[in-house]
C-alpha cells in the first residue's frame, strides 16, 4: 500500500476553520463555505483542520479535500485528484497526486459533477484508511 500524506489534530469541528470563514463574508468566502459544507457532509468520520492557510477535510489523519478562497476564485481541492474519475473535465493541476477546481465568480461550475469528485475523493480515503487499519 502507498504511504500518503497525513496531518494530525484534526478534530470534528475546527474552531480555526470557523474563524477563517468569519473572515471571509465575501462571496467568494461564501461559495467557499458552501462547497467546505458539501465536502464535511459526506460521512460522520470527516474531521477537519486549517493547514496552510485551507480549510482541510480527513478521514482520521488522511486529508481528502480542501477549499481555499483566494482575490479572484476559490479552489476546490483533491489530495489524490490526479486518481479520480473526471469525466467532465472539471480537474485542473500537473501535480503528481493533487489536482484542484477553480471557482471564479459569474462562471458556472457542473455541481453535479464537483459534488461526483468530492465524493469519490472521499470514498479513496475512506477506503485507504480501512485499509491501512486491516494491514495492521
């Protein structure tokens, strides 16, 4: 199995991650927060953390997803995004694992589609952690 990068002190709800929307009321904040909302909502054992300045979803210590807001767009990110399925093309990024979805105002986006990655990128580390427990 392929050792993946791990952060520890993640917990149910971040209290950083909490501020870090408070400071973003913006629309961009905004749409930040409502794709965090989607990516927590996928089961009761994502825990959250603020690493280098994004809002970071795990399964136990295994990040999943992130959001970032930024002046212009906001980034819906996939630590293992170059593995998964992405039949409309949305994925963009040249990393060796992580690939990411660019938000920018007044540009429409396939929810369905977003919505399709952030599950399965969910479901990868869901499964990646059952199976590092059973190696064990």
């Amino acid at each position: 199995m392929e050792k993946r990068l791990t952060y520890n002190g993640a917990v149910a709800r971040d209290p950083a991650i909490a501020a870090w929307f408070a400071e973003r009321s913006d629309p961009l904040g905004e749409v930040a927060l409502t794709w965090f909302t989607h990516i927590r909502d996928c089961g009761a054992d994502v825990v959250e953390l603020l690493h280098d300045g994004y809002a970071t979803a795990c399964i136990e210590n295994v990040p999943f997803a992130y959001v970032g807001a930024f002046t212009k767009h906001v980034n819906v990110g996939f630590f293992m995004g170059a593995f998964l399925p992405d039949p409309r093309g949305l994925l963009e990024g040249t990393g060796k694992r992580m690939r990411h979805v660019k938000l920018r105002p007044g540009t429409e986006v396939d929810g369905a589609a977003l919505l399709e990655l952030i599950h399965a990128s969910y479901r990868d580390a869901r499964d990646y952690v059952a199976a590092r427990r059973q190696a064990t």
